[in-house]
C-alpha cells in the first residue's frame, strides 16, 4: 500500500480568522505542509456567494428581482444579468475581492513565518474561483456569453495585483474548478448552461479556459488545481460513476497547459473505497514534479475511512498526498481540529 506523503489543504477552513487558521494548521500539520491557505475567511466563507454583491455595484449590471435572498454573512443571492441596452464590453467592474483579500493575509503569513510558527519555504496559498463558476451560477442566458470576457479579464487582474505584492516565490494559486464538472457530467442544473453557452460539446472549451487561467501564473509561482463535484450542504452535484471523467478533464489541461501544474487535486466520495472508482487513475498523465493529492479525508470516519480509500487508490497511484474532496470551511463547528489531525494521521512528512 502506498504510504501518502503530504497533505493539501484545499481553501476554506472553519476558523473565524485568518491568524488562528495558519496557526493552526502549521501547528498541526507542520512539514506535511508545502502551501497553507487563509482558511477564505470572511465573505469568502460561502465561496463564491459574495461575487453578485460585488458585480452588482457596476453600471450596466442589474439584481434579478426586487426583493433580497438572504444568504448567511449579510449576502443578497439574487442572480445577475446586463441591463438592457448595454454593451457588456463596455462594463466596468469593480474590485472583485480575492487580491486585496490576498494581500491582507499575506502580512500575516509573513509575520507568522518571521516568528517560526509557519516554516521556511512554505508557500501562501491563494484559491481562485474559474470565471465559468460565477457566470454559470449568476448570469443567464445570451449574458453568459457577453459576460464572459469582462469577468475573466477581472479576475486575470486580481492575479496581477496579488503578483505585484506577494513575490511569485512565495506564493501558490490554486483554481477551483467545479461548475466545468458539472458540465462535462451532465449533471441536473447544468443542461441549460449548455444549452445556452454551447450548442455542441462543451468539452474543449473547457479545457482551453482552464489552461489559460493555470499559464496566467508566472514560472515561479506555484500553480494548482482542484477539481470539484461541490459540497453544498456536503452534497455532491452528481455522484461520479469513478474517477474517469476527472482524468479526461485533468489529462487534457496539462497537455494544453504551456507551463506545468504544480500540483492535482482530485475528490474521492466517502464511499468509494472500491477498485472501481481509482482504476481511472491508471491513465493519469502528470508532468513529472506535479503532486497528486487525492480528497479522501473525511470527518465523518475520520483516518479510519481514509486508510480504506487509500488502500484502494494505491495499486492505481504510485504517488499522492491526501486531502479533503473540498474546503472544510462550511464543515460543522468544532471539527476542523479533528479534520486536520486526520490527515497528519494519515499521510508522511515531506
């Protein structure tokens, strides 16, 4: 059986502040840790829940209806569209949070490893929604498609601004890619965004987008991707039959990619700990230097569980880390601890 060595903490982290996540998660985890996370305190806790608030202060975007939907932390979960009339080429957006959220935590992860309570050489992990989640899941229609190129040119300058104040050495982007499986799965919710944005298969759109967000990160940075089948309410949005659609997906961006990942992240249910679902992994085509974490932690059975799943992925992956399938930030109060020793349990020492 493979031994995993490392561990990925994939972005959300229940803890109320960015200081007592780092802390906690060096504390726990020590060298098992290449990059660490803010724990996406804040706004952020709900993902991407708190991009309408943002978008729907530009001219030219409009709430859809007249009544708020409430959505934990103060949020209005109204969806979006263009107003009519306008060129959405011609939209400006405003700020939309994730650098100047980067930017504030990264002091505080300089001063946690000028202390030496983070270690030398760890990176600050940054996770980044792919502009298809926010425009799928706010915008509808034939705004889709106009949407588009504004909102990727917005979060393209988000990574800028966090280039421009944490030095690419230090700093790790990870993209958080979950709509596009819900696509590429023909998951129920997901037909009508294809039927709207793509008329054929969506597969090789996908793929082209991804891999211009992953070459948008400088050589020297550290660039990574997490793949996703969501955690609503800890609920999938389909359940995948195995691990074959995560492949296709996962092998046909690194070969479209011009700069390789630096790492893979791929989600396990919890009761998948049968042959079946890793066989895919088989076919995995990693550029040499890329880590492969697998999301086989779960709270629920904790290192018990994860050592059957890990059993069964070993005759199919030579090498991984472990992870959770998803943030744990939405995972119940008082488990985070419990989350993290599992995988220190679980997985080596870099």
């Amino acid at each position: 059986m493979t031994n995993p060595r490392g561990a990925l903490l994939v972005g959300s982290v229940n803890d109320d502040d960015a200081e007592t996540t780092m802390r906690t998660a060096a504390e726990i985890l020590g060298r098992r840790l290449k990059r660490i996370p803010d724990g996406e305190v804040g706004k952020r806790f709900h993902w991407i829940m708190f991009q309408p608030d943002v978008l729907g202060q530009a001219e030219g975007i409009e709430r859809v209806g007249p009544e708020r939907i409430p959505f934990g932390a103060g949020l209005d979960a109204r969806p979006l569209r263009i107003a009519d009339g306008v060129d959405a080429a011609a939209i400006e957006l405003p700020p939309l949070g994730y650098a100047d959220a980067a930017l504030t935590s990264y002091e505080i992860f300089r001063r946690l490893r000028a202390e030496g309570a983070i270690a030398a050489g760890v990176r600050f992990q940054v996770s980044l929604p792919t502009p298809l989640a926010v425009i799928s899941s706010f915008f509808s229609g034939d705004d889709r498609a106009a949407i588009e190129p504004v909102y990727t040119a917005a979060i393209v300058r988000e990574l800028e601004q966090i280039l421009t104040g944490i030095p690419p050495e230090d700093l790790a982007i990870q993209w958080d890619v979950a709509s596009e499986m819900g696509i590429i799965e023909r998951a129920a919710g997901y037909g009508k965004v294809m039927e709207a944005w793509w008329p054929g298969d969506p597969f090789d759109g996908l793929v082209s987008r991804l891999a211009s967000l992953i070459d948008a990160v400088p050589a020297d940075a550290a660039a990574g991707v997490h793949l996703c089948y969501g955690d609503a309410a800890e609920k999938h949005f389909t359940e995948p039959a195995d691990a074959g659609a995560l492949v296709r997906y996962a092998n046909a961006v690194i070969a479209a990619a011009h700069r390789p990942l630096t790492w893979l992240h791929l989600p396990v249910p919890i009761e998948r700990d049968d042959d079946a679902y890793f066989a895919p992994l088989d076919g995995l085509a990693l550029d040499e230097g890329t880590e492969l974490y697998l999301g086989l932690v779960h709270r629920e059975d904790g290192a018990e569980g994860a050592q059957r799943r890990i059993a069964a992925a070993s005759p199919h992956a030579a090498a991984f880390g472990v992870a959770t399938e998803c943030g744990i930030g939405r995972a119940p109060a008082g488990s985070t601890v419990g989350i993290l020793r599992t995988h220190a349990e679980v997985a080596e020492v870099w």
